[in-house]
C-alpha cells in the first residue's frame, strides 16, 4: 500500500486506535479496495480460523405499545391502539418451541417502553420464561428500556441491571443507540435516553460482567463525522471496561429502514446508504473498533450480496437467521435466510460457516 493513506491503514493493522480525523479521512477518501485489505487483515489477526459464525435466535417483542415515538419507527403503538398488544405466555410458549425445535436457544426480547410496566414486569416474565425454558438463554431489553425502567423505579442503573440478571437476563443488545450524538438523537429518538446514558448503562452492564454488544443504525440525518464520533464513544467504553469482562462483544452496523416512517413520510429523509457505503462503513468499524472482537454484516438490511462482500471487509460474522422480526421488517427489510440458505451464503463468499452462541462460543452445527 504505497499512497497517502497508508500510514493509517498500517497503524489500524497493529491494533492502535485512530483518532476521529483520522478515521473519517479513511472513511471518505481511502479508495475501498485499500479499506477492505486493511480492515480484513484486522479480521484476519482476530480471526485466524477463517470462519464466519452465525446464529439462531427468535426475535419477539414483548409489547408494541411505546411512549418513545422514534421517527424511525412505525412499529410502535400507543397504549389505546386497536393494534395495541402485550405478548402472552401462551404464545411465548409457542415460539420458545419453535426456536427449540430449530435447533435454537436463544431469544431477542425487545418491545417498546410501555408507560407502566416496571421492574416486576420483566422480572417476574424472565423468572416464568427461565422456569419454563431452563436452557433458554435471554438477550433482552437494552440501555433505552433500562433507563427507562431506573426511572419509573427510582434505581441506579446498577441495581436495575443487577435485579433483571438475578431474574434471567444473559445479555444486553445494544439497541437503541442510534448514533450516540445528542445532535441525532434530539431529532430522530427524542424521547429515548441520551447518549450518555445509554453509554453509562453499558459501562454499569460491564461492571457486572454482563456482556453486551452495540450497534449503529445510520444513513438518516447524521453526517459521517457523528458515525465517527458514535465509534470512538462506543471503543471509549470498551477501553475502561474491567478486565474480565467481555464489553461489547459486537458491533452491528446498519442502514435506516425508511418505509413508511416518520422521518421518510414527513421529513423526506430515505435511507441513503449505497452498497459501497456500507461496506465502507463495516471496513472502518473493524478499524476503529480494535477492542471489540466481532463486527456483524446486517444481511437482514442489506441483503445476501452486499454482506458477502463484508465479509472480505473486515466482518466476521453473519448474525442471525432472524425466525421472527418486526421492526426493520415493518420499515422494509424484508432479505431472509433458513439455516441451510445462511451458512450457503458463507460458503460463497469463501468461509467455513461456524455456529455459534450469543457468548460467540463455537457449538456443532444444528441439523
Ligand atoms: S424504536 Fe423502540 S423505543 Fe423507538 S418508538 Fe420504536 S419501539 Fe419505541
């Protein structure tokens, strides 16, 4: 790599962290060929095996009724509704069986932040999912509903955290960041916690050893300096979290789903993430983010081909087959995968599919 870039591209390849200059000269200007060598070096010390992990989970949403009103969103409802619902233990019980049956374990459980259910609401439907479902592993909520719950309840995200892991919580998605700017945040999420607290209730998660990811949805209103910003905001964390714990263990970048949401109908913001920009941006996360193991291609948004060609950009792992998911999929995501159809994918783009756990442990393969 002999050209102007490629000092950075070298410090990024021994592991040293960029500045957000820096970072953003790579990101608009280094041509994407150089961008894609650098970051699947990084993926390559990271990775050596050669593999690309994937999962099954089951996305439900315990409720669709929110008081956040996110212009990204068109999933939620408000508590009077006649689409209003609350998920029943009956049909937890009929997913659950199917996600078994399938081969897996664990649940995305995410909703909206429905005005009145408190603490007890999650610990006691944790407590009955888990005295169901002893081998069910919860990946749930996230630093929004959290807050939101240390709120209502007058806690410290500490003792929030610490009650929801006592009642079953395994791990903490990090939905809801958005991009970690208050800028963004005041104009898209309004309502949601601010950046900071979304950041301090992962540091306070990680404190715990509760082990999280983190995730950027992009390609709205924020310019490509705030994605930057949003990085080193998550890496900063990362950097001061104690030693035996595993932080974020991911980071998931992915594109705004524009159908039929606020920000699209009323305010003419689309989606405006080419498939160079994202792999772009999937080559600049594993960049910037050395400190966190595993970067994720968002199939489900941009769909087989594009999050192939991640994978020769610096991302190591294809997420998962999504069995049940509603709130991209209501904004316009609509790609899917069975289990046959994802480690395919990985087989084509010249990996060694590897199924794996949210602990992205290696396990055998489901049939
Ligand atoms: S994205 Fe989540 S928090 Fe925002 S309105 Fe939708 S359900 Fe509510």
């Amino acid at each position: 790599m002999i050209n102007d870039h490629s000092a950075l591209l070298l410090k990024a390849i021994d592991g040293k962290f960029l500045s957000a200059d820096e970072g953003l000269e790579l990101y608009l200007n280094a041509p994407l060929s150089q961008l894609m060598f650098a970051a699947n070096e990084v993926r390559k010390k990271l990775h050596p095996h050669g593999k690309v992990t994937w999962i099954i989970d089951r996305n439900v949403n315990y409720t669709n009724i929110c008081v956040s009103g996110c212009k990204f969103c068109n999933f939620y409802r408000g508590k009077n509704h006649r689409e209003a619902y609350v998920t029943s233990i009956e049909e937890y019980r009929q997913k659950i069986d199917e996600l078994f049956a399938l081969g897996g374990n664990q649940l995305l459980l995410q909703g909206g932040m429905h005005p009145d259910f408190g603490l007890s609401f999650y610990t006691e439907l944790f407590q009955a999912l888990k005295g169901m479902y002893p081998d069910l592993k919860l990946h749930a909520l996230g630093p929004p509903e959290v807050v939101h719950i240390a709120q209502l309840e007058s806690l410290s995200y500490h003792d929030t955290l610490e009650r929801l892991m006592a009642a079953g919580l395994d791990s903490l998605p990090g939905a809801g960041a958005e991009i970690l700017v208050e800028r963004v945040r005041s104009e898209v999420s309004r309502n949601k916690c601010t950046a900071n607290q979304w950041l301090d209730v992962m540091r306070e998660a990680h404190r715990l050893g509760l082990t999280t990811s983190a995730t950027m949805m992009f390609g709205h209103i924020e310019t490509p300096e705030e994605r930057l910003q949003h990085m080193i905001a998550v890496r900063e964390v990362q950097a001061g979290k104690p030693d035996a714990a595993t932080g974020f263990i991911s980071f998931i970048p992915w594109p705004f789903q524009d159908k039929n949401t606020v920000l699209s109908k009323r305010y003419n913001v689309h989606n405006s993430v080419s498939r160079e920009e994202y792999i772009r941006t999937i080559a600049i996360s594993r960049l910037m983010l050395p400190n966190i193991q595993n970067v994720q291609a968002s199939w489900l948004t941009v769909g087989k081909e594009t999050a192939q060609l991640c994978l020769h950009a610096g991302a190591n792992d294809f997420g998962s087959i999504m069995i049940e998911e509603n709130v991209v999929s209501v904004a316009g995501a609509d790609y899917k995968f069975d289990k046959e159809g994802i480690r395919k994918a990985i087989r084509e783009a010249g990996f060694e599919p590897q199924f794996r756990n949210q602990q992205f442990e290696f396990l055998p393969s489901p049939e």
